[in-house]
C-alpha cells in the first residue's frame, strides 16, 4: 500500500509542476526498502503457534479447546519425549484426540 501512494505522490507532483521522471526512477522508488521489512515472529507467522517452543500459557491461549491442564500436559510431553517431529504426534498427548487436532490443525506450528 505505501508503494502505492508514493507512486501516486510523485506522478501527481510532477503532473502539478510539470517535471519529469522516468519509470525507472519510478521503479526505484516504489520498490519497499528491505531494511523496512520486518520480519514476522514465530508467534506471528501466519498466526500459528510452534508446538516446540510455545510455554503453556501461549498454548492455552492460543488453541481452542485447550485450557491450562492440557497446555501443561503439551509442555511436559515435549520435555519428556523430546521436540515434536510432526503436529499429529499432539494426539499422543493424552486429552488431545482427533477433535482437538482437528479444531487446531491451522494454527499448529512445529
């Protein structure tokens, strides 16, 4: 969106006092600064939530259907068993079924 109003800005500026500019200076300008860019957390990427690194407190907030003694049943899975390898090893967690899963699979992260 921002490229969008600099493009207009400098085409309307240059209509107004009857400069010119080429499309390659155009270019140049609406292409978005990579020092700009802000890369998105691990919380924020694509609003998942990493089964690995989440605390309970994120998971229950986060996950439908799972409230504080299932979030800590998740953490202590992990901390027991090692680092999940795929999100359907939640079911292993006991209290985690096939509903559950189902509800959470777009927002599980490994």
């Amino acid at each position: 969106m921002k490229t969008k109003w600099t493009s207009a800005l400098l085409l309307t500026s240059a209509l107004l006092t009857g400069g010119f500019f080429s499309t390659s200076t155009l270019a140049q300008v609406a292409q978005p600064a990579e020092s700009t860019q802000v890369q998105p957390s691990a919380a924020q990427d694509t609003n998942r939530i990493s089964i690995n690194t989440a605390t309970a407190e994120e998971l229950a907030r986060e996950l439908s259907g799972i409230g504080p003694k299932k979030a800590q049943r998740i953490v202590e899975y992990r901390t027991e068993n090692g680092p999940f390898t795929s999100a359907e090893q939640l079911k292993d967690v006991y209290g985690i079924g096939e509903r559950l899963f189902t509800m959470n699979s777009d927002k599980i992260a490994l």
